[in-house]
C-alpha cells in the first residue's frame, strides 16, 4: 500500500510540474506586414493632423475673437477723437470771438447795417410823401373832372329839354333888381392874429398838403398864402393851388408844426 500510494503521489507531482511548464510558454507574437506597418503609421501621422488642425481652428476662432474686439476698441477710440477735434474746434471759435479786433470788426459791420437800413427807411418815407402828394394830387384832379363831367351833363340835361319842348314866344320878363350878395358867414372866431378876417378849418392833411373849408366865396384865390394856426401858434401857410366855391387846397409851406384836421385857416379880409 505505501508503494502504491508513493507511486500516485508521484505521478500527481509529475503531473503537475508539467503543467506548471506549458502554462509558462508565452506565445511569441506575429510581426505586421510592411503594408500593415505603413497603414498604421498614416493613421497615427492622420490623427496627429487632425488634433493640430483642431488646435488651428481653436486658435483661429480665438484671434476672430480678439480682432472683434480690437475693431470695437478702436470704434470707440475714433468717436473719442471725434469728439475731441470737436471740442477743440469749439475752443478755437471761443477763442477767436474773444479776440478784440474781431469783436470790433462785427460791431463795425452791425453799424454799418444798421445805418444801411436807416437810410433805406428815409428813403422809404420819402418815397411814401411822394405817393401822398401824388394820390393827393389826382384826387384833386379827379374831383376837378368829376366836377366838369356834371357839369357838362347838366349842359346836356338842359340842351335835351330844350330840343323836346316847343318853342314857345317867350313872355316879357321884367328886369329883376339885383339884390346884393349876402356878405360871407364869418365862422366863431378863434385864436390867431387879431383883425377882421373870415376862418375856415382844415378838413383834409396829408404829409406837405391839406383842403380847407374857404374857397373862393370867403375871397380866397389861387396863389393865396392862408396862415394856419393852432391856438397861438402858427402851424404854416396853406399856398392854395385849387379853388372851388366853398373849398381851397394846395401845399402847406413854411411848415412849422405837422398839419392836422381842426386845424384854423385864416383868411384876411382886405
């Protein structure tokens, strides 16, 4: 029996360092073609473009990035600037009005003006005097034509009468007296120069000319020099140029004050 089981214990010991050894033996690993070994190196050397190309875009994106930004800062930078050449300019132009003999030459320049349109505005009132003395002057005339076309109408009312009715034999007339003409109303007098004389008033002025309410049956003639007073004091001479039955005008000469409506006409009774 202790034979038999040596023997097993053997065997079992025989066994197992057998086992032991084939386990040790590694497998000696196969070597890659050359085309195999080519292929590997393009795609390691293709994953090694593609992570620099990744790194490019990064880097690319990143200066985008930063030339966004220095195209801001340098919007900003130029308004900034702008804003300081206008601020200069505003300063020069202080500056230069504060400058005396540029404020003297604008003073000088506004008086000039200012003269140019004084004298513009006397010409333009003496340019209105002269339209008054013209306007005046043909409503003088007007009034000398309105005048005359009725009297020539009235001429003609009476001529036509006289060709429709009959001619008759006209009856003896006895010669009327003549009566004498009734002396001029003298208006109350008022104060002006003491002695007799017949007064009317101004009814109508305009600049150097006026109408006043004598005419020619108070004496008054072309050519006269009617004194004008206001109160005492002596406005002019009213040298009449127009005379009808109950008004005269003309020109006021000698001129003393400006002559107005109310105003006394004196006409010296000779």
């Amino acid at each position: 029996m202790n034979r038999a089981m040596i023997a097993l214990l053997a065997g079992a010991l025989l066994a197992g360092c057998q086992e032991t050894r084939l386990s040790d033996v590694k497998p000696v690993p196969a070597q890659p073609s050359p085309a195999q070994a080519k292929a590997q190196r393009l795609e390691a050397e293709n994953a090694d473009l593609a992570q620099r190309l990744t790194q490019a875009r990064q880097e690319c994106a990143a200066l985008e990035t930063r030339l966004a930004q220095s195209g801001t800062d340098a919007q900003a930078l130029r308004t900034e600037l702008q804003a300081a050449k206008a601020d200069s300019a505003r300063q020069k132009e202080l500056l230069a009005a504060l400058d005396p003999a540029r404020v003297q030459a604008q003073l000088t320049e506004a008086q000039t003006k200012s003269q140019a349109a004084d004298e513009q505005s006397r010409k333009w009132e003496i340019q209105k005097a002269q339209l008054e003395k013209d306007l005046l002057r043909q409503e003088r005339e007007l009034a000398v034509l309105r005048a005359e076309l009725a009297r020539r109408d009235a001429e003609v009312a009476r001529l036509q009468a006289a060709a429709r009715t009959p001619a008759v034999k006209p009856a003896p007339v006895k010669p009327a007296t003549p009566k004498p003409a009734p002396a001029p109303v003298a208006t109350r007098p008022a104060p002006g120069p003491a002695g007799p004389a017949i007064r009317g008033e101004i009814i109508q002025a305009r600049a150097d000319m006026a109408r006043a309410s004598v005419g020619s049956a108070a004496g008054v003639k072309q050519g006269d020099k009617l004194p004008i007073y206001r109160g005492q004091q002596l406005v002019g001479y009213l040298h009449v140029a127009e005379v009808t039955t109950k008004e005269s005008a003309g020109f006021i000469v000698d001129r003393k004050l400006e002559a107005k409506v109310g105003d006394q006409v004196v006409v010296p009774l000779k």
